[in-house]
C-alpha cells in the first residue's frame, strides 16, 4: 500500500510487560489448540496481577523512510520479551505507519476470523445472494465470541485455504497465506496485510459492498466483554471500537502469540490498528505489550505537530 511508510527502529523496540493470566487450559488442550489452528476460548482465561518485566521484544529494522516521532515513543518503551510489530492509519488525512514491518510473518490465530468472514461475504457477493440465516449465526458467533467450532463450518464453505487465499488476492493482502489442513489459526500474515483488510471492512472501496462492510463492523462492535481488550486500549474514553482479537499458545515453546486488529477513535480522529506479536511468556504479557505499543503509536501519531 502506497500510503504506508515503515518506520526505522533506532535499535531494538523493547516493551514493559506488567500481567499475567492464569488459565485453565490444560498441555494437551494447548497442543490441540495449535496442531488444529485454534485457539482456546476465552472464557478459559482470567487476569492476574502483574508480572516482572521479561527481556526486550524486538521490532527488526525496515529499510524505508523513518517516522521519528512514532518510532521514537516505541523505542522508548521499557523491557518485554518476544516480538512485535504495527501498523496505524489514520482516516482522517494524516499517515499511514508500520513499525516491525520486517520481522517476518506472524501467525495471525483468530484476527483470521475477519478474514474468513470476507471472504464468506465476498462468495455471496459473487452468487448475488445473502448470507444464510445459519451462515449469520455462525458468522456472529465467530466474530462476537471468537467461536472455533463456527468458524471451522465457515472454513469448509468458503473452500478452506484456497477459498482464503483466492479471497486475499481480491483484497490485496499479497503477503497473507492462508494455513494449510484445517489449521486457519495458522494463516501466516503481516501488519500491512492487516491494514488493508481494515481498510476493505472500514473504507468505501471494492471489493465489499457496504452492505458488507456494515455488516463486518457491526459484529465487530460488538465483541463479547471478555474480549475486548487490546487496540481498544488506545481509544478515546466514551469512543466505539470495533476489533477482533487473536490469540495461541504454541506448544513447541510454550510462547503466546497476541494479536489485536480493528478501529479505534481518539481526539476525533478514525484510526485503524493493526498489532501482532509473538514469542509471549504468556496470553496477559501478550495483551499488556499489545495495549502499550498500540496506545504509544496512537498518540504518537496524533498528538505530532
């Protein structure tokens, strides 16, 4: 995307993770979890109280142009550990950033879902009908409690892999690739990939009709309690967000990856957000780094002169 400008890490992006979550999630549901490309649901975890910091995540350098004053607030940011990057668009005339933008792919878990769903909504499109009354209660179950059974049967209906990437390359997420036998929480993705999913949900452009796009957004705004934290962090007191949220233990490390991807509003301004990260000593230090950097690049970017 043109617009985008990758910001330069002065050396390593570090982030203070202060929480922890207790869950009950057992080694061999987390196994299962990763082997099947879902991951557990929510309601399985609680927050704890805070935790030390661990050791520094890193956002790899990018050989484009720099934003100083985004890419300075992050650099800024006390010890965490794993990785991370974002991207910002504010729809209200500024920029477009991305921080961490060559770290490498991210396994995107369950921000997948919004992807599923366009693609689900894209195959209507092209049929010239409406969605099912049961495709509406599986969509809204995927996306409102992030339900792993629903979008499994969604999964099958858009053709699986090949339905996801035939869809991607319509929305222009070039870099996206989805995860292969049954495991869609392991769909590989970028920050940029995600911001031009947002804007196809949040913008006025093909290939979505707008009934489309109400339809995401309004699902979108309505996330069950549980599952409201992440960009949301960074939003003006009062505003509407509209997210969805991803989250997998990975059992060969026993590491978390966090993501969170949607629309914020602050100050007046219309912002899309798009974290993810990995390596996580655990799902609340994921969701703590995930907070953070999205509300330290979101002020960034506004509040510049």
């Amino acid at each position: 995307m043109s617009r985008i400008r990758r910001l330069l890490p002065s050396a390593v992006a570090v982030l203070a993770l202060t929480g922890t979550v207790s869950c009950q999630v057992t080694g061999v549901e987390a196994a299962a979890a990763e082997n099947s490309g879902t991951p557990p649901q929510a309601s399985t975890f609680s927050q704890a109280e805070p935790a030390a910091a661990q050791s520094s995540p890193s956002a790899a350098p990018s050989p484009m142009g720099t934003d100083e004053t985004v890419s300075t607030a992050l650099d800024a940011l006390p010890g965490g550990s794993g990785s991370y990057t974002i991207a910002v668009e504010d729809l209200d005339g500024r920029d477009s950033v991305v921080y961490g933008a060559d770290a490498g792919d991210y396994d995107t878990a369950s921000i997948v879902k919004v992807d599923i769903l366009a693609a689900l909504l894209l195959r209507a499109q092209d049929r010239g009908t409406s969605l099912t009354a049961e495709q509406k209660r599986l969509a809204s179950a995927m996306i409102r409690s992030s339900d792993n059974a629903a979008t499994d049967a969604l999964w099958q209906t858009i053709g699986g892999a090949q339905g996801l990437d035939a869809a991607n390359e319509r929305l222009g997420l070039t870099a996206t690739v989805a995860g292969k036998a049954g495991r869609w929480g392991l769909t590989q993705t970028t920050a940029t990939d995600q911001l031009l999913l947002l804007e196809a949900v949040f913008g006025d452009k093909y290939p979505l009709t707008p009934a489309s796009r109400a339809y995401v957004q309004s699902l979108m705004s309505d996330v069950v309690a549980g599952q409201r934290w992440g960009i949301s962090a960074a939003a003006g007191a009062g505003s509407t967000v509209a997210l969805k949220n991803g989250w997998l233990p990975r059992t060969a490390t026993g590491l978390w990856d966090v993501n969170s991807i949607g629309r914020i509003h602050y100050k007046g301004h219309s912002l899309l957000v798009a974290v993810l990260s990995d390596g996580q000593s655990s799902q609340g230090a994921g969701i703590n780094l995930v907070e953070q950097v999205a509300t330290t690049a979101v002020k960034a970017l506004v509040n510049r002169a």
